[in-house]
C-alpha cells in the first residue's frame, strides 16, 4: 500500500544521510485529527508534560509525550497510519513496533531552539533500526524545522545529551550520566564545520531519521508563525531492550519491567505493538 510513498531513493538516502524528508505521505485527514489532539493535549497536559521555555516575552514551548494510549486520534495515527510501514521500509526492517509519541508545541515568534542531540543512545533500548520522525501539523519554514547533521548516525562515536533538565528545571528530568559518556560538540558554535540539514515543510509531509542522528535547533519562529509538531518514534528488527547505566530519557525501565520486557528481549507487548510486518 505504501510502497509509492517510500521510493528506492528515499531508502539509499535514508541509509546514508541518516534522515529523508518524505513530501505528502500523511493524508490531510490525520492531520487536522492530530491538530485536534495536540489542541486536547495542551488543555489537558499528561503527567509529563513540560513547559521547555518561557521567553522574556511569554513566549512558551510547550512538550507532551507517551499520550497515544489515551488520545485516541493519536492512537489511532499509531496503529493504522501510513507511518508505520513507511518506517519499516525505511529502516529496511521486516517488522515494526511503535515506541513513543512526542508533541512540541511553540508560539508565534518562538525563538528557543532544542539543544543538539541524539535519541537512540539514551532511550531504553539499543539498534541501529530506529526511526524519529518529525511531523509538523502546519506549515514550517526550513530555519524553522528541526535540523539533522548529515550522516552522524554512522559516527564512530555517541554522546551524552545535553542537560534537558536543565531547560524544564523539573527534578523529574534530571539525567545523570555515566563518567564515560562524551560530551556532544558544540554543533551550533560550529556550524560551518557539519552539514545541516533541514527543509520547507507542508502539513502531510515527515522527516525520519535515524535515532543516533544528532539533531537539534526548530524554533526561529517569525512573529505570525505558531509550530505545532507531532513526533513518534519507530523500532526495526535489530532493536533490543537495554536498561543503559549511562543514563536514559525517557527512562521506559520500570514499565518495561512490570510488563515483563528486559535486557535483550524484542520489544512487544501493549506497550510497544507490532504495528507492520513485511509481506513476503
Ligand atoms: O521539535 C523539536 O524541537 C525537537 C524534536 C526532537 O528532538 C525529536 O523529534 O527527537
């Protein structure tokens, strides 16, 4: 069904990028459900919603996550949209399980950028087969969109994220990391030293990328330009449980645990459902 959504090229790109900007793959319908869900979410936060940012202005950032279980449109984007099987072509994968919804929300003129960082090295898992993909539900300019440096999720090396607690200053979020992790580079004070990609999006169009790629910025709003991002996370065939020492977030060990997930097992369960396989 999806095959035309995701061509040969979009895959080799994928593969040595890191990340593709898909154009139009998600139908206008799941869009303005998804608005509905995201306009519900900001009026009745989860227990882990964060206010990112609060500029001098009163311009708020606002962030909610792990919803897709008691938002239904959300739920619904989870088990039946295209994205899943968009994923798994991607990913080159045979099978795909979801692992958690993320929903940025920025006011007109936002200018707060998201620190550089990486997803896969810190989440409660271990693979190479991951995808984050991030959907604007209205339209974004490209020095407004997420950013991703090319290629780094080939890097010989994976960082440390930068201090997210230090943003929320909520106790819940502070992470500690192990003494071997590495610091990320300053990849903002460094532009000109990476490749940074980014693009002019649409509503209906994703960026995936692979979760070892760094990415970071967004933000950069004009003053008559809201963003509102919908953001799920997709797991392949390599992708195994790994309860990290070096520190996690978000930290899925103690759910894992009472479902009965641990280290090195596949994910599964009505925590993380298989929501595409490849028919041979
Ligand atoms: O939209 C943002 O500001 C951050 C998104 C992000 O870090 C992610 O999708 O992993």
């Amino acid at each position: 069904m999806t095959t035309e959504r995701v061509c040969t090229e979009d895959i080799q790109t994928f593969a040595t990028d890191g990340v593709v900007c898909l154009r139009g793959v998600i139908e206008p319908d799941w869009i303005d459900r998804l608005l509905n869900g995201v306009e519900h979410t900001l009026a009745n936060p989860s227990p882990r919603a964060r206010l990112w940012n609060r500029d001098s202005e009163g311009r708020e950032s606002r962030y909610d996550s792990q919803v897709w279980r008691t938002r239904p449109e959300y739920g619904d984007f989870v088990r039946s949209s295209p994205l899943g099987e968009i994923a798994g072509r991607l990913m080159q994968s045979s099978r795909v399980n979801f692992f958690f919804d993320a929903m940025f929300s920025r006011a007109p003129g936002t200018q707060f950028r998201t620190p550089f960082h990486q997803d896969e090295p810190v989440w409660s898992v271990n693979g190479f087969q991951t995808v984050s993909s991030w959907m604007p539900l209205v339209p974004v300019a490209s020095s407004s969109a997420l950013e991703v440096v090319r290629g780094s999720h080939l890097w010989d090396q994976t960082f440390e994220q930068p201090n997210f607690g230090a943003l929320t200053r909520d106790a819940r979020d502070q992470v500690v990391f192990g003494d071997d992790t590495v610091p990320i580079p300053d990849i903002e004070g460094n532009r000109d030293r990476y490749e940074i990609l980014s693009w002019d999006m649409e509503p209906g169009d994703v960026m995936c990328f692979n979760g070892r790629c760094i990415h970071g910025g967004s933000g950069n709003l004009p003053d008559d330009r809201d963003l509102k991002v919908f953001n799920t996370k997709w797991l392949g065939d390599d992708v195994r449980v790994d309860f990290r020492k070096t520190g996690m977030d978000p930290d899925h060990s103690e759910a894992m645990t009472a479902v009965g997930l641990g280290p090195g097992n596949r994910l599964g369960t009505h925590l993380y459902p298989e929501v595409w396989t490849m028919q041979s």
